[in-house]
C-alpha cells in the first residue's frame, strides 16, 4: 500500500496530508492515514517532505517497470 | 452529508484558480504589480501541479550563449518538442523572447538554474542545432515560487476547488469554490475583477497504461481540465483539443521527462533503432521519443516490438549523474528509486518503453497576445490551446497573465455576486450529489468515460459512425452520472467534480474531432485518409453560444 507510514517514527505532524498533490493520506484522529492508495501519484512529494523521515514508497506490482537484457549480447 | 456555505464572500482583484508553476508565477507578477491576488489551488501550491517535485528542462534563449540572431533561435526551438504545429508563431516568439527573464527572476528566489556553475543546455534538441534546454535544478520550485508569492501579498489558499465561473454582462466578476480540507466540503464564493485559469491539462481522460489504476499517469493526475471545462461553460473558445496526443515513457510505470534518459532508443537485441545517435549522449538525449513518441505503440501494433530505452553502453559517470542528479532535478527520481529497490542494473538491462494514451496538454483556451480569452477578465496560462513551451512557455504565459490582469483590473468596477442566479443552482446541485445516500461511486463514472474516449474518440481509428455514437454515449453517462453519482466526503466529491468536468471536456474533444474531415497525426479518420493541404496551420476552435455550439478554423497569428 503505497507509500508506507512508519508508524514508530511519525509524530503525527500532519504535512504528508497537507502537501500530497492527489489528496491520498488524511489525518483520522491525529493520525495519518493512507487513505486512497490506488490514487498514489508515486511522485514521493511525502517521502520527501516528512520531517521525521517516516515514510517509504512501496511500488505496486501494477506499476512494474519491465527491464530485459539486450538478446543481442551486450 | 449537507454542504457547508461559508457567508463570508472572498474579495479580490484577481482569483488564479490553480496554484502550479503558471498560477505562482501570474501571481508573483500581479503582486509585483500592487493588485490584490488569491491564489485558490484544490491542493498545496508547494507540491502541486505539473512541477510539483521539480522539473529539469526550462526552454530559453540566453544571448550571450545563442547568439543575437533570433529568427535562427525561433526555427530551431520550433524543431523541438516546444516548436511545432498548432502554436501560433506570435506566442511562440513571446515565450521564448521572456524566457531568460524568468530564469534570471528564478535564479534570484533560490532555484538552481546552474547546478554545474553555467549555463548548461542538454537535452530535447536536434543534433547539429544549438541547444536550448536549459539544465537546471527544479527540486525546491515550488516552495521557493510560493515563499516569493507570500512576499508579494498574495494570500493562498490550498485545499480549494474552484468549480463555476460567475459572469455578468458578458464578462467574469467572480467564481464558486468549494473548500475540501475538512471531511465536509464547504461553499466559498469569490468576487474577482480578472480570473485566471490556470488548472493544467486534463490528464485522465483516456485509459492510462494500466486502466486499473487510473492515477498511474505521466501529467499529474489531479490535472483534470477543470479550467477547460469551466472555460466551455463560461462561452470561452478552447483550441485544439482533437489535435490532443501523446507521451511516452517507461512502459506500466507512466512517467514524465523522457528527455532525461540518456540512452539509445533500441530494440530487443539493444541495437539502436533510430537515425539520429549511435551512442548515449548527455548532450542529447534521446530525441527519438520527441520526435516519434509514438514509435513505441507503432512498433509493438506492427510486431517489430518491444521497444527500450538501452542505457547499457552509457558511461558509469553519466549513469550516476541520470539517476542521482537528473531525475531528482526532474522530479521523476520515483523511477530511481524503484530501480534501486528492485536491484535493476541499467549498465545490463534495458527498460523498456511505452507510448502513452491521449491527454490533453497544449490544448486549450484560445489566448491573445495579453494571455486573455474572448471573455473579457478570463485569462489562461499553463495547459492553453495555442502555446507550447512546456514549463518556459507555462511560467512566461504565467507572468504576461498576471501583468496583463493588473492592467485590466482597473478598467472595470467591482461587480457584486452575492445575488448571482448560478450560485443557487450550483449549490442545489452539489447538495443532491452529497445528500444521495447510495448510488455510483465516481469511479464507475471515470472507467467508462475512458472506454468511450478510447474506443470512440482513440489513436487508432477515428469515424463519423465512431463519433456519432460516442457522442450519443457521453450524453447517456453524463445523463446517468448526474442522476446517480454520490459522495461520501469532501475527497469523493472533488473526484466527482472532477469526472463530469472531463465529460465535457472529452464531450468538445470529440465535436471537434468529427468536424476535422481529414487525417492528421494521431488523428486518423479512415472515412478522410488524407490530410486536407488546405488546413495547414489552421487552428479549430469551440465556443459554446447558449445552446449552440460554434466551431471555427482560424488563421494563425
């Protein structure tokens, strides 16, 4: 459930909710809360932006990024 | 759930609905021009909008780096993904002939326009002309451009959806807002001499790479032509919007800046597969997707895909600078991170590539010289239907907005909207949506209008016969959403303000697409294969008229 909230580190500051440019984490009685994960932008503005460094960004499986090695060789 | 109405009306000179990098900087300049300015963005102007983790490629033109020869610096610009059809070649010179402008005033608020020292141009240009892709640091953009607003008086306000444009004799003296920070929305009405907006593209409107997940997209999926919309509701002249086409990037994981990557466009042995580059350049980038972003979708439908993006013989010192640099600047480092996470070595394997659906981008109003529409007081920068430029041609458009407002401001009087008619029709309307205990959730909404968009109004194929019955289905959903769509809370009830404003945005998209009797682009009509020579540089425009709908091909200028 992207992106994740690092429960023993956040102090509940409540700026991941108000900077997440889609509205996805909401604070519910004191507390944030990823709230609508399947409209996560990915685009990591929380991660970055969390004072205390509480939280990560889990990449769904629908949002692989496919990688191959060249056939060719190299 | 009821909705709130705040009694209190918001009073301003200048409402700027949309808060990303064209709304701050049209509210830097109105402020510097001493005008009273709001800000209303539905998210929070330090993270939102295109821009909002950063960008790396400002378009601009440095004379003491290009030279004094303009007219050279128009037709090589113009090669690029900023240049092409469907600008008129007026805006065009604005843009580029204020780009520096805005660098130097960028540079002054604490954004790095010369991480490495000097002006440094990389990227999105064609070999053997002079770059003009400024290289910079976008990471803190935002906060920096809302810290200079506040400095200017401009008072934000975050957390504000602006729905309705209020008009009086024929022109704009205010807007209805909805406040969404707490669980239940709450009505803000605004009275404004000039509004500008400012709301992005409409991203959305067509199925992503992964239609489950529809916030999977390359634009910022909050972009939901919100100002579109309210533009064809308010009689404003919106331009372009069949001509809308589309990106390309990392195929399942859909995002921006391409012209980052620095690889070879290859094919599934790792030979490169384009013309214009036999080895990864810095300098360069890989042009190959500006210019053919639809490559990858033509080469998978003809069965010569899969097409990636090869950065196995780029050098261990530009690999480290694409992924811990770059794409920080860029604000797409979501892909270095996931790279990491998975432990993918792009000095082995290769990342392929997707073109991406439709959305609108430089489609839009249709805008003067002054950044204005046919409305008198509504002006649009950002997401607009005759100038590209991407972020330079956003920010610049941006300032001439603002300075063009501060000028129009004083010439009008203050119109009082507390009694305007639509305020209580909208209300009614918001309050029957809240006050619906069950019904349709604004996905189910969402899903099939990107169904039709797609099969009715798709890259593919494109017919009268197609287009007369997406046009009967849009009419049915929207029937059927307006009867049935309910939400629960403020979030829910901004996605269903969202949904039906692509409805009608995708509802213009498709009239304008059946008018245009011809094949261009990725507009292909199979019943019109050729293209009609004599709608060269001609843009179509749409004006609702009451119940009419005009359509227009109009000259360039």
């Amino acid at each position: 459930m992207p992106p994740i909230i690092n429960k023993k580190k956040c102090v509940s500051c409540g700026y991941c909710a108000q900077i997440c440019p889609v509205d996805v984490i909401k604070m519910e009685h004191k507390e944030a809360v990823v709230k609508y994960p399947d409209e996560c932008w990915h685009c990591r503005a929380c991660e970055k932006d969390c004072p205390k460094n509480a939280i990560t960004m889990r990449y769904p499986l629908s949002h692989l990024m496919l990688n191959m090695k060249p056939l060719g060789g190299k | 759930m009821s909705i709130k109405i705040r009694n209190e009306i918001i009073k301003t000179d200048f409402l700027i609905v949309g808060g990303g990098s064209a709304g701050m900087q049209a509210a830097i300049a109105a402020g510097e021009k001493g005008i009273d300015v709001v800000i209303a963005e539905k998210a929070d102007t330090r993270r939102s909008g295109s821009g909002a983790n950063g960008n790396d490629h400002f378009a601009c033109y440095i004379p003491e780096c290009h030279g004094d020869d303009f007219e050279l610096v128009i037709r090589q610009i113009d090669m690029t993904m900023d240049g092409g059809p469907f600008q008129d070649p007026t805006m065009l010179r604005l843009w580029v002939s204020r780009s520096f402008e805005v660098v130097q005033k960028w540079e002054a608020i604490g954004i790095n326009m010369r991480p490495t020292g000097k002006w440094n141009f990389e990227g999105h240009s064609v070999p053997g002309n002079q770059r003009y892709h400024l290289k910079y640091d976008g990471t803190n953009q935002k906060m920096a451009l809302t810290k200079e607003a506040k400095a200017k008086g401009v008072k934000i306000m975050n957390k504000m959806v602006v729905n309705e444009l209020l008009l009086d004799q024929g022109r704009v003296v205010g807007a209805i807002g909805i406040d969404i920070s707490d669980t239940q929305p709450e009505v803000v009405i605004f009275q404004a001499k000039a509004v500008l907006l400012a709301t992005g593209g409409a991203s959305r409107l067509y199925p992503g790479i992964t239609p489950q997940y529809m916030f999977n997209d390359c634009g910022c999926p909050a972009n939901t032509g919100a100002g579109h919309a309210m533009a064809l509701r308010a009689g404003v002249k919106l331009a372009n919007l069949d001509m809308a086409a589309g990106h390309a990037g990392p195929r399942y994981f859909a995002r921006g800046g391409k012209g980052t990557w620095i690889g070879l466009t290859s094919d599934i042995n790792g030979t490169c597969i384009t013309p214009y580059q036999d080895k990864p350049s810095r300098e360069n980038g890989d042009i190959a997707s500006d210019i053919w972003p639809g490559s990858y979708r033509d080469r998978m439908q003809c069965g010569q895909g899969p097409t990636y993006m090869n950065c196995t013989q780029t050098t261990d010192e530009d690999l480290d600078y694409m992924l811990h640099t770059a794409m920080v600047s860029e604000g797409i480092d979501s892909i270095t991170d996931q790279l990491a996470q998975r432990n993918i070595d792009l000095r082995k394997e290769m990342i392929e590539f997707g073109s991406y659906n439709i959305g609108i981008g430089s489609q839009g109003v249709d805008i003067d010289t002054h950044a204005m529409s046919n409305v008198p007081g509504i002006f649009a920068a950002g997401s607009v239907g005759n100038v590209k430029g991407s972020l330079a041609g956003a920010v610049v458009i941006g300032m001439v907005a603002g300075e063009s407002a501060a000028d129009y401001v004083k010439t009008v009087d203050e119109v009082s909207v507390e009694n305007h008619p639509l305020i209580a029709e909208k209300i009614a309307f918001y309050s029957e949506i809240l006050e619906r205990e069950s019904g349709a959730h604004w996905k189910e909404a969402g899903a099939t209008l990107q169904n039709i968009m797609n099969d009715y109004a798709g890259a593919n194929v494109r017919s009268e016969s197609l287009f007369a019955a997406g046009l009967a289905y849009l009419a049915t959903l929207k029937e059927e959403s307006l009867k049935h769509l309910y939400a629960t809370n403020s979030h829910e009830f901004m996605r269903v303000l969202e949904t039906l404003d692509l409805m009608e945005v995708g509802e213009a998209l498709m009239i304008m697409a059946r008018n245009r009797k011809e094949t261009r682009g990725m507009h292909k009509r199979v019943d019109y294969t050729y293209t009609n020579l004599l709608l060269n540089g001609k843009f179509q425009t749409i004006q609702r008229v009451g119940d009419e709908v005009k359509l227009e091909f109009r000259s360039p200028f």
